[in-house]
C-alpha cells in the first residue's frame, strides 16, 4: 500500500468509527431523555356496494343483480380440437378450482377457445373464462353448440 492509499483507508476506519459510535449512542438513548410514541389505533368500516346490472348498451338498468357463484353452475367443456383427453383434463382443472357441476363431450372441431353463456350467466362466464384463461365469450344463443347445451348455463368450447 503507498501513503496515500493508507491515509484514506484510515480516515476511512476513523468515519466508520464515530459515525459507530454516534448512531449506537442514539440509538442506546445515552442522553437521558425517554421517547414515547403515542398509542395509534385505526377504526375502519368498509361498506359493500351492490352491483348493479347493465344492459347491452353498457348503460345501467337500475337493478340490483343478485350475484351468482359460478362455480355452482352447470358447466359443459366441450372438446372441439381433436386432441384426445382435453376435455377431462380441462375437468380436472375446474373441479380443482371448486366448480362443482362439470360434464364433458366432444364437438365438431373449431379454431380457438370460446365460453358460451346463458342468459343470465354473462358475468359467470367472464370469471370461467378468467379462471381458464379464455378471454372469448358469447351468448349461447349465438351458439354453433346450444343444442349441446343439455341443462349447462356454461358451455367451454375448447379448439384448435
């Protein structure tokens, strides 16, 4: 080491030493002085808004909708890729994820991933289709599948 490097490296240990020494006395409270923080306490009321429902206009209607767990509605996945099992693997998914009424069948083959939903069972779809990672939904009336429907007010179309 040449002389300039060890005069830094010592004035270097002699800072590290007082700052030490300065922020353990402050922190050890050497000064006699007794902090007290005053007692914080948080009162919090949250209020639950009810939904309200929209038309297809996107306005709103007035009514107050009654929310509907979706993991409680009949769904039917529907294997439409020609990819053997998809359908009861897809089953497996959302049992696992609490749906409670899945059946699955094959359909004709078709391109892409869609959610068909009932009437009353749009925004059962949207959580499906989050739950599944689809992001294509449609009104079953609208439905190449409605006749396959049998009862589920969800229809998965899984596709090519």
């Amino acid at each position: 080491m040449n002389g300039a490097n060890m005069t830094r490296g010592i004035v270097l240990a002699l800072s590290c030493l007082v700052l030490g020494f300065v922020g353990g006395w402050s922190v050890a409270n050497l000064g006699g002085k007794t902090i007290s923080l005053p007692d914080a306490t948080l009162d919090v009321t949250v209020a639950k808004a009810n939904p309200v429902t929209s038309d297809d206009t996107g306005q709103s209607n007035g009514t107050v909708s009654t929310a509907v767990d979706p993991k409680t509605l009949p769904v039917l996945v529907l294997n439409a890729s020609g990819v053997a099992g998809l359908a009861a693997k897809t089953k497996g998914v959302l049992t696992g994820k609490g749906y409670t009424s899945v059946s699955v069948d094959n359909g004709a083959t078709v391109t892409g991933n869609t959610i068909y939903y009932a009437d009353t069972a749009q925004a059962a779809a949207t959580q499906l289709g989050t739950d599944l990672q689809v992001t294509r939904t449609a009104p079953l009336a609208d439905s190449p599948f409605a006749a396959s429907a049998a009862g589920a007010k969800l229809i998965v179309v899984l596709g090519k």
